[in-house]
C-alpha cells in the first residue's frame, strides 16, 4: 500500500480528503514494503490473512462510499477485503484480476454502506497474489444506511458472525438466514496458513461454530459455501 486516501464529494467536486501512508499504519501483518513504479512505495508479497489497519479513519457521513482499489498481480489476481473495528463492520471483499506483471497497475472498485463515525480501517487479504498501492475511499451520492452493504456476490447482506472479536473460549455463532435443510452450506475455519481447523455442514439458518474446541488466540477465516456462492470473513480470536 503507498496511501489510503478517505475523500468525501459534494455536487461532484472533492470537499475534503485524508491520506493514509502505508508506512504509518498502526498495524502492519505480514505485507512487506517495496519500491513502486508510480511512485513512492507499494505493498508486496501479500499472502492470505495479512492484513493492514489505520485507527481512527473518520467517515463524516453516513451513505454511500466507493472503495477503490489500487493493484497490480502477475498472473491470477486474488481477493480483498476491507472491514471497520477490527471485523465488527464488514465493508465486503473484491475480487483482483490479474493484470500482466506486479508493477503493471489497475484500479477495482465497489461501493458499500457506512454509518458516521471513526473507526479503526483495515484491508484483509482473502487470498493473496498480488502488489497493493494504495486505498481510496470516497463519500458518494446516495441514500444513508445504517448499516454496513455488501454485494450479492460477496454474501448474504444479513451473514453475522458474533462475536467478533471473541474471546478465546467464548461461544461462537453464525447466522444464514438463506440456509436450511433443502439450502445447506459448508462451514470453515482456517488459520492464516490457510490449514483447516474445524469443518461443519450447516442445514439451519443458525450454527455454533467449533463448539468445545477452543480457538487460540489469533487471527482466522471463517468460509461459507452455500447457494449464494462464497463468503469468507475474518474472525479474531483474543
């Protein structure tokens, strides 16, 4: 990442904006800083689970904001994420095409949700393959939501895992309004080397997830496969 920059627009023009230097986040996991060719420096390496946050990123407020994203990936492209307050508020994930070479730059974007407020943002590697310059988020026309969007393909808008963040040993549980026993959907944990860690088949609109197994503390990705396709969030476990 070189920048994030949160950029709020009135009647179409730029009111205000704030920069996020990559080197000056909070909170830095696993991504390694290198040179970029537009300039400045851009984040590498980026696997599966690493992950960026910035604390106290202000939306002024509430409505629609378009989160672009600055990438370049040398074959196959991946997946990212963005979330508020450590996973509490999911903006939802992007998919990243692969755009011919790691230094070989291209903008995807989508538009989610945001209630008026400061938070602490972070961007999330779902999957991993591909260079990160930098984020751009930008106060949009549209109608105020008093919750966080996230498209169709991503997940069901009303997909809730909670508590999240958990404490280690603290019951867990995943809501799927769409899932019953004619819809069931396959239920996973992942660590963040992507090794599976509890598996279940899910045939009703709420599951406990890993009961008796105590999760240590750490970062994980819980992924749903079910008739809307795949979702994939992350859980912190404290």
């Amino acid at each position: 990442v070189d920048y994030v920059r949160v950029s709020q627009l009135t009647s179409g023009s730029t009111a205000s904006s704030r920069q996020l230097e990559a080197e000056a986040a909070n909170v830095n996991n696993g991504m390694t800083v290198e040179t970029c060719s537009e300039g400045g420096q851009d984040m590498g390496y980026i696997d599966q689970g690493d992950y960026l946050v910035w604390n106290n990123v202000n939306f002024p407020t509430s409505g629609n904001y378009l989160i672009e994203y600055r990438v370049a990936s040398g074959a196959n492209g991946g997946t990212i994420s963005s979330d508020l307050n450590a996973g509490n508020t999911q903006l939802g994930s992007t998919a990243i095409p692969g755009t011919g070479g790691w230094q070989n730059w291209q903008t995807v974007s989508k538009t989610v949700s945001v209630n008026a407020g400061t938070y602490n943002f972070g961007i999330y590697a779902q999957t991993g393959g591909y260079n990160l310059n930098w984020v751009r988020i930008t106060k949009v026309n549209g109608r105020p939501a008093s919750a966080l969007a996230t498209s169709a393909a991503d997940a069901p808008a009303t997909l809730t895992l909670y508590p999240n963040p958990q404490q280690a040993g603290e019951r867990l549980t995943l809501t799927l309004p769409a899932c019953d026993a004619a819809h069931p959907a396959t239920v996973q944990v992942l660590d963040l080397s992507g090794r599976e860690v509890w598996r279940t088949t899910a045939a009703s609109a709420t599951v406990e997830v890993a009961p008796g197994q105590r999760l240590s503390s750490g970062m994980y990705s819980v992924r749903i496969n079910g008739q809307d396709g795949q979702s994939v969030q992350k859980l912190v476990v404290q």
